[in-house]
C-alpha cells in the first residue's frame, strides 16, 4: 500500500507553542454555593419527611 505525504501545516505533529505549566481555572464561590443549596435541600426534605 502506498500513500502520498501530506504537506499541510495541520497536519504535522505538534503545530502550537508548548506551555511550561497548565492554566489555571478562575476562582469562585460556585462550588461551594452550590454544596451550601444541596444541603438546605437535603435538611428540607428530612423535615418534610419527619413533620409530613
């Protein structure tokens, strides 16, 4: 089987700059905010449960 070299630049190895460390994601309080409504809806349900 014979095939033809491709010759365009997307088509080499590694085309971009290499970067020494990772970017790092933004710091915010979605995590945790969504952690503090998870557990105000967990303890809701429970009450529901015992008081219902």
């Amino acid at each position: 089987m014979r095939s033809t070299p491709i010759d365009s630049e997307a088509a080499q190895a590694y085309s971009g700059t290499p970067r020494q460390t990772p970017a790092t994601p933004p710091k915010g309080a979605s995590g945790s905010a969504l952690v503090v409504i998870g557990v105000v809806v967990l303890l809701g349900l429970v009450l529901w449960g015992l008081l219902g």
